[in-house]
C-alpha cells in the first residue's frame, strides 16, 4: 500500500491526494470484508461446538 501510495504522489501531485484515499477506501473496504468473513466462520464454529457440546450432555443424561 506505501508502495502505491508513492507511486500515485509521483505521478501527480495534485490528484496524488485523492487517488491515496480512494487506494485507502479500497483497502479498508477489503479488510473489514476479510473481517466479517473470519468473524462469521469464528461464530459458525462456536454455534457447532456448541450444538456438539448439548448433544453430549443429552446423551450423559439418557
């Protein structure tokens, strides 16, 4: 991202400004994306082990 941020200044450094914060939107968009995606897997997980967890104390209990 640095790389790139350079890079844009050099090109032009009037519109250098703006392209660095669209390059910043786009990589914050990609992260916060990443993030939902492990933040859903994290809480499919949980609700598995979970949904695990009861059918063995059902079966204690039997």
């Amino acid at each position: 991202a640095w790389e790139d941020g350079v890079e844009m200044f050099r090109e032009s450094a009037l519109t250098a400004p703006w392209r660095c914060a669209g390059n910043n939107v786009r990589l914050g968009k990609r992260l916060l994306q990443e993030l939902v995606e492990i933040s859903r897997d994290a809480l499919d997980d949980l609700s598995r082990v979970n949904r695990e967890r009861k059918a063995r104390i059902d079966l204690m209990d039997s």
